[in-house]
C-alpha cells in the first residue's frame, strides 16, 4: 500500500509540474502583448504549483487550500529549515515567500 501512495504521490507531482509548466508558457506570452496582470497571475500560479510539488517531494502529504497556507508551510519545512540556501530564498530574482502578486513581477525578469 506505501507504494501506491508513493506513486500516487509521484503523478500527482508530474501532473502540477505540466500545469506549472502551462501557467509560465502562459504568462511568457501575456508579458510579451503587455498584459502584465495575467502575466503576474500566471507567475504566482506557477509559483504556487512548483511550492506544491516541492512540499510533496519532501514528503509534506496535507497541503493547504490556501495561498497564504502554502506559503507558510514553505517556509516552515523549506526555507527555516534549510530546505533552500538563505541566499536563493532572499536573492534578488527569486522570493519564497511574499504576501501579495505584485511582488512575484522580479520573477519575468
């Protein structure tokens, strides 16, 4: 049984990672006609999905609903935990963890 639910666990990760993968080609285009608030959506989207499928690579089973859930979850088991280097989750072109869309718009550049 603990092998279905780690392969289960697995497509589910391979599945956020094509809609993750869907949202940037998404917000690529949107940026390039101008329309930066879908292309903000998109990001966050795709932001949010990856955060996803990294707490499932570490084993973090119940994720939250929310947005603001995920992200403190992240950074409680990734980033204060040394999931992640403290330079690449404060660096200038990647924020784990922000508190609204406008902040995700470094991540198109």
């Amino acid at each position: 049984m603990l092998k279905v639910k780690k392969l289960s666990f697995i497509r589910e990760a391979q599945i956020l990672l094509v809609k993750a993968e869907r949202k940037l080609k998404h917000a690529q285009r949107a940026y390039n006609v101008g329309d930066y608030d879908s292309a903000l959506g998109d990001s966050y989207r795709c932001v949010e999905l990856c955060m996803r499928v990294l707490l499932l690579s570490h084993g973090i089973i119940k994720i939250p609903k929310t947005h603001s859930g995920i992200l403190q979850l992240f950074s409680k088991e990734l980033v204060l935990k040394g999931g992640f280097h403290t330079r690449i989750s404060q660096g200038d072109r990647f924020t784990c963890i922000t508190k609204s869309k406008s902040r995700l718009f470094a991540l198109l550049h």
